[in-house]
C-alpha cells in the first residue's frame, strides 16, 4: 500500500499562485508514472500533468503556467501553478502507478481543493 497526501491548496485571486505538494508514503524514485489530476464540481476528472518514463506531459489548458516536478529524496511530488484562473478550480488529486507495466496498482490521494477567485 502507498500513501499519497496532498497539500497546498486554497483560496487564491485570478492571476496568483499555489504550490500542491503530495508526500508519498514510500519511495517514488521506482514508480511508473506520477502526476496530477483535477476534478471540477459536476466535471469528470481530467488529467493536467503527468511525469512517466521520463516524459512530462502537460494539459494543453495548462501549459506555460503550470510545472510539475519531483523530489526523490522527499519522496514528494510538486505542482506549481502561476497565472491561475477561475476555470483552475478544482479538487486537484496526486496520482502514482508502480509495479511493471503488465501489472500497475494505481493509487490516489485525498484530493485538495484550489479555489481561483476575486
């Protein structure tokens, strides 16, 4: 069993920042894949940005304000998001696969939620 936390979330204005933190309960130098994912009221949940095999991918929605990044040492996943705007309200959940590719158990967190208003 993995735990996934997450962090950092809140109540920012339009054209402000936040930094979603999710600490994982054991290493995650050796997952498959990592990333975020948000669900807005009424939405399926989308993917926004996703760390695998060494790729970064991004939401188109998202791309040159959002960063996700890793540090292994922590065992933490980060998402920083500049430039935010209303339609970035969501529960944003942090994400992890191990195991080998034939054979991923998924796990997710408890969700925070990220509020962009005025």
């Amino acid at each position: 069993q993995v735990q996934l936390v997450e962090s950092g979330g809140g109540l920012v204005q339009p054209g402000g920042s936040l930094r979603l933190s999710c600490a994982a309960s054991r290493s995650i130098f050796s997952s498959y894949a990592m990333g975020w994912y948000r669900q807005a009221p009424g939405k399926q949940r989308e993917l926004v940005a996703i760390m695998r095999g060494g790729r970064i991918n991004y939401r188109e929605s998202v791309k040159g304000r959002f960063t996700i990044s890793r540090d292994n040492a922590k065992n933490t996943l980060y998402l920083q998001m500049n430039s935010l705007k209303p339609e970035d309200t969501a529960v944003y959940y942090c994400n992890a696969d191990f195991g080998a590719t034939t054979s991923l158990t998924t796990y997710w967190g408890q969700g925070t939620q990220v509020t962009v208003s005025s």
